[in-house]
C-alpha cells in the first residue's frame, strides 16, 4: 500500500490548501480540483467526506479506498451513522461494486452515486466478531468477508510460546514488490484467465458434493462467495506475475478458499445453520394446510396422528375427526378399522391445497 500511501500525501494537501482558500460555504470562488483523489481513509469520516472519496474514486481511474483498523468497532465511524447495520450495507455494496453515494439539493453540498469500490482490514477477537456480525449472517455480508484466524494451541509447552518472527519489509522488500506492484497499476479494461475459471468451476462443483456429504447447508451457503473472493485472489496473483497462471497460483487459490470457508463454518458455521433451518420450518408454515389431504384415501389413526406430529400440531386430535366425520369429508369402516375419505370431499377438495 506504500505507493498508495505516498500518492495521498499531495492530493491531502491540495485539499487542505483549497479549504484554506474557501473556508466558508458563501465564500466559495474557486471549484474543487476534480482530480484530487485519496483512497487511504481514517476511521472517523462523515457521510459528506466517504461519498466525495467514492465519487472522486471513481472519476480518477475507478480505483479503491481503503480503510485499516486495529478493531472491527472502529468499521462504524466510517459514515456518520455509525451503527453495525451501516457496515454491514457498505460491506454487501463494496463486495458487488453497487452504487452508493448521496444526494443533496444544496449547491454546497457533496453530492454523487459512483460504484462503491472499498476495502478494509479489521482485526478482533472471535467473541467480537460474533457479536459484531450477529445479524449479519444470514443476509450475505458474513459471506462476502474473507476471514482469517488464529488458533492458539494450549497443548504447547511454555518455551515454545515465543513471539512471533517477523519479516523485515524495507527498500530492499520494496524494490522486489515493485515489478508485481506496477503489473496490477498498469492492468485495465476486462481480463480472462481460462484456467481461473475452469480452477473455480471445479471448486463450485467440490463445494456442492462436500455440502452433501457434511448435510451442511450453512457450508453450501458459504462456499458461493468463497469461490468469487478465492478466484479474485487468483486473478491479483495471475495479473501480478505477468498474466501467466502456474501451478502454485491454483494450489493457492484452493487453499485460500477452503481456509476462508473453515473460518465462517468455525465461527458463524452454527448460527447460519439454525437460521436456515428456521428458515426452512418458517416456509411450512407460510400459510395454512388442508390436513386431510396430507393423508391417503385411507389411513388408520395411527397415520392420522403421525401426521399432525409431523406438522408440529399437538393433542390427539379426535376432535377434528369428530369435525370431518360430521362434515361427511370422511366415513369409518368398522371392518377394516380405517378412515375414508368421501367420494364428494375428494371431488371438491382433493385438487386444493
């Protein structure tokens, strides 16, 4: 992000400079330079300052603003709002490129709609996360996230709980990333990679048989976007190294999407999974049933009440007997100790729901 980072620095002072020149509403002369553009954003930004960062954004090239946080709370003092539900619109809005922006009927005010193009890194613990995410589950913003974790080990002798190495990222490391840096800044208009594509639809389709052979449906519900963010991940990977595709960029887009899916199916795999379900008992229950036609031609008592324990109906039910019986929908046969139905119930309602 250095690159990026040192582009903002003058664009951040052209702005300040033109503020200065016009610090009041009535006192605007000169218009703002339409090619001011800055993509690394702090987290504390009204509505009017995130929507001229995506309009500007867009009109210099349809680049992307960026946001890093130490923690996940910070995510809501991107917009003036500041609530979970606002992250959670901006996260499925960036994901799908939608539009977003905002209009205003004042001439002063910032108004535009561009394609929202962000990204952001956010760090928190797994209880923070839950909480942050809890109602974002089920609506796609969960599945749109790329999320990776660490798992402590508590089996692990105290001498191996050392810090951790880290890597030394200086002009050295910089003038290595250079020639990839420079390959994804020069890329434009549209790009195919046949072999990603054929990488990602054999995932979808290993996806689809793990979701059966785990009964999992939260996991198939996953794996949709995990295939998008890991065949992106491949894309980058194909762009950088000079449009060409190898064998370790396909091994790491496998990686990369069955270690995302793990992360959600670790974290948030239950809780979609019990939203589904009552998704699913929500659905039965959409409107009301004609019970008898639920039943054969003939049934017993026995199928009769097995049936309405598989429609969650309780008691033992003798009394809508009595209610069919009366209307002449069914008659008893003493002989064979069964229910039937009415040649005249069949012919008016056997066809109805």
């Amino acid at each position: 992000m250095e690159d990026i980072r040192q582009r903002d620095i003058p664009n951040r002072q052209r702005e300040a400079e033109w503020k200065q020149k016009n610090p009041g509403a009535k006192q605007k002369k000169d218009p703002r330079p339409t090619d001011i553009c800055i993509q690394m954003l702090i987290d504390n930004l009204t509505d009017a300052v995130f929507n001229q960062r995506i309009v500007d954004a867009h009109n210099n090239g349809e680049r992307y603003i960026y946001t890093i946080v130490d923690e996940i709370e910070a995510l809501k003092k991107v917009t003036s709002k500041g609530s979970t539900d606002e992250v959670g619109l901006l996260i499925r809005k960036a994901f799908d490129n939608s539009l977003a922006g905002q209009e205003r009927v004042g001439a002063d005010s910032v108004s535009g709609i561009a394609p929202l193009r962000w990204n952001f890194n956010a760090s928190t613990t797994p209880p923070n996360a839950r909480r942050f995410f809890s109602k974002m589950v089920n609506d796609g913003t969960v599945s749109r996230l790329d999320i990776s974790t660490i798992i402590r080990n508590d089996d692990q002798e105290d001498s191996d709980d050392a810090a951790p190495i880290l890597g030394i990222y200086d002009h050295h490391f910089a003038a290595e990333l250079k020639p990839y840096i420079d390959r994804l800044e020069a890329a434009s208009g549209l790009i195919e990679c046949s072999q990603a594509r054929k990488l990602s639809l054999d995932m979808k389709h290993e996806n689809s048989d793990a979701a059966r052979l785990y009964e999992s449906e939260a996991y198939r519900v996953f794996s949709y976007r995990a295939n998008v963010i890991a065949w992106l991940k491949g894309m980058v990977l194909y762009v950088a190294h000079g449009y060409k595709w190898s064998k370790e960029i396909a091994e790491f887009v496998r990686w990369a999407q069955q270690y995302n899916l793990w992360c959600k199916m670790l974290y948030f795999g239950q809780q979609l999974e019990r939203e589904l379900s009552d998704e699913i008992e929500m659905q039965k229950q959409v409107a009301p049933q004609n019970l008898l036609n639920l039943l054969p031609d003939e049934f017993t008592r026995d199928e009769y009440r097995q049936m309405r324990l598989s429609q969650g109906r309780g008691g033992d039910g003798n009394a809508t007997l009595r209610t069919w019986t009366n209307r002449r929908y069914i008659v008893y046969d003493d002989t064979v100790g069964r229910y039937c139905k009415t040649n005249d119930y069949k012919t008016k309602y056997s066809s109805k729901p």
